[in-house]
C-alpha cells in the first residue's frame, strides 16, 4: 500500500510540473527587416538613396591612359624626354537634397595622375551649392573651352578657391566670382596669392549657344574677356572664339588677344574629326612665372593648326588623338600631341 501511494504521488508530481517545463520553451526572435538601396531619381539617372535618410548620392568617375609627344614632355633626373605616358584615376561623389531654398548640392573629386610610381591623390573640387550660390573649390568659367585640346583660351589654373553667384533662367545664366589666384601670374620679384574678380554670362537660343567671361587681376591690375560661340551647322558644330588682355594677368596671359575656330564633324555616330585654327597677336612663347614680360609689347605674333580625331569604342569607352603645329614669327615652330583612352563610370 505504501508503495503504491509513492507511484502515484510521483505521477502527480510529474503532471503538475509538465507546464512550467512548457513556459521555459525557447522563442526564436523575429528577423529585423532589411533596408534596401532605393533609386533616386529626382536629380537624373545613377542616384541613389543613402540608407535612414533623403539625401541623394551619386559616385562617378573615369580612367585615363595618355601617351604625350613633343618637345620636353617631362623633365627629371634623366634630362628631357619627346615623350611621355601618363595614367589617371578620377572618382566624384555628388550629394543631393531638397530643401525650403532648392536643392542643396555637395561635390567631392578625388584625381590622381600616375606619371610614375610616386604618385598621390589631390583634391580636384570640394563645393557646396545652393539657391545658385556656390563655395569651395571648383573650376571658373575660364576652364570653358572649344574641343578643350589644341585650342589656348585660358591661362594658369582654372581652379580656384571661389565664391559665386550664378543666376539661372531656362536657357540662359549669369553669374559672377570672387577668386583666390594661388597659381596664377605674378611679376618678377613678387609672389602669388591675390584675388580676382570673374563674371559669366551665357545661354542658348535654337541651335546657337553663347558664352561670354570676363576676369579682373586685382594685383596685377590687369584683366581679359573672352567670347565663345557655337552653332550646329550641317553634319557638324562650328565653334568660335576671341580673347583679348589688357597686360599679362591669371586668367589669360598667352598673347594679347586671340581668334580660334573649329568645327566638329560628326562622321559617324562613333568617329567625330575636329579640324581647328588659332592666331594669336602678340604671342608670349615661355609661359613660366620669371619669363613672362610684364607688358605684350613688342612681341611676335603667331599661328597654330591642329586636328582632333574622337572614337566611340563601345559605351564608356571611348579613344581619342591630337596633333597640333604652331608657328612663332622669329620663333621656334613646335609640333605636339597626345593619344587618350579612357573609361567612364
């Protein structure tokens, strides 16, 4: 009888424990959700989203190999060279967000210029936009050109620490900068560190675009103007432009003025050939801080023709080649060009 009242107070036991085991059952936790990457597509194609906010993000970039020929390409301890291979790497990060003033719009470039094994990353532009003020460091208006490769139409770097203001309006713009001219032009005895004063105005009307730019040398006293022009003429695009300086300043010191002209044949949709010419008046043949005279008086005038050959290999890909000869009345004559590759992302 004993034993049997044991079994059965054993049972009980048992049972009356079974739900506590039952509420110390482990409960696997729920799987946090993942954020994917959205497309943004307020500001063009290639944004996108950085995830938890509403600023848009876009990274591009290009590489570069270019084969230089003509007289001094580089210079080092194994004297100079006719020739010169050089490779770049370029990356940009765009920003983007609305905001009660517009769009608010940061830039960051990254550039890097192989030319041989010692090499380092510079700042290429660094700015913030908005409501068509711009700060930082980025190209002026001067950087601006016509095909961009035999044509002379700026002096010195066209990268400024700047401040501006740019009004925009359908098809048409104007604006004006105030510039720090760290590398630009300065008289013997002195050093460079002045401030100059730009404006750019431009637009387009049918199948003719306009751009003209103007630039103050404070500490030189000196200035230039420039005008640009393109219309879209038979198979391809006429472009033409002047400048004219008042005395050797940083944003144009080659010459006393100049007239330029090109015009971009498209042969096919991937071949686009682009004879041009340019004359110059007045024409300074060493451009290195020291030689520059400090008036263009009394010097020679001189020529330059050249011819650009542009191939679409397939979509980013493209090759390009240039050669260009230029006469100096009492001068040396020089021939040089490059071929380029490059790949765009």
């Amino acid at each position: 009888m004993n034993i049997r009242m044991v079994l059965l107070a054993s049972g009980a036991a048992l049972a009356a424990s079974s739900p506590v085991f039952a509420a110390d059952a482990i409960v696997a936790a729920e799987p946090e959700a993942v954020e994917y990457v959205r497309v943004c597509d307020a500001y063009g194609t290639g944004y996108f989203y950085i995830p938890g906010t509403e600023t848009c993000l876009k990274v591009g970039g290009y590489l570069r190999f270019e084969v230089y020929g003509g007289p001094n390409q580089s210079t080092g301890s194994n004297g100079s060279s006719d020739w010169n291979a050089r490779t770049r790497a370029q990356v940009s990060f765009t920003a983007k967000s609305d905001t009660e003033y517009g769009p608010l719009t940061s830039v960051i470039v990254f550039r890097n210029n192989g030319d041989n094994t010692s090499t380092g990353t510079t700042l290429d532009s660094a700015y913030i936009d908005i409501a068509g003020i711009r700060a930082g460091l980025f190209y002026s208006w001067w950087d601006d050109d016509l095909s961009g490769e035999p044509d002379v139409l700026s002096s010195f770097e066209t990268l400024h620490n700047s401040i501006r203001y740019q009004y925009e309006s359908g098809d048409f713009y104007a604006g004006v900068s105030v510039d720090e001219l760290e590398d630009g032009y300065y008289k013997a005895g002195e050093s460079t560190n002045n401030v100059g004063v730009a404006f750019g105005i431009g637009g387009k009307a049918g199948a003719i675009s306009y751009q003209v730019t103007g630039g103050y040398d404070t500490d030189n006293e000196e200035g230039a103007i420039r005008g640009m022009l393109f219309a879209d003429i038979g198979p391809g695009t006429l472009g033409l432009a002047g400048v004219w300086a008042s005395g050797p300043n940083s944003y144009y010191a080659n010459s006393e003025w100049t007239v330029a002209a090109e015009y971009a044949v498209k042969v096919t949709d991937k071949w686009t050939v682009t004879p041009m010419a340019q004359y110059f008046g007045s024409y300074v043949t060493d451009m290195d801080n020291g030689a520059i005279p400090e008036s263009f008086d009394g010097l020679d005038d001189a020529w330059k023709v050249g011819v650009t050959v542009d191939y679409q290999i397939v979509d980013n890909l493209y090759a390009k080649a240039t050669v260009d000869y230029t006469d100096v009345d009492g001068g040396d004559d020089v021939t040089k060009g490059f071929f380029r590759l490059q790949r765009a992302f």
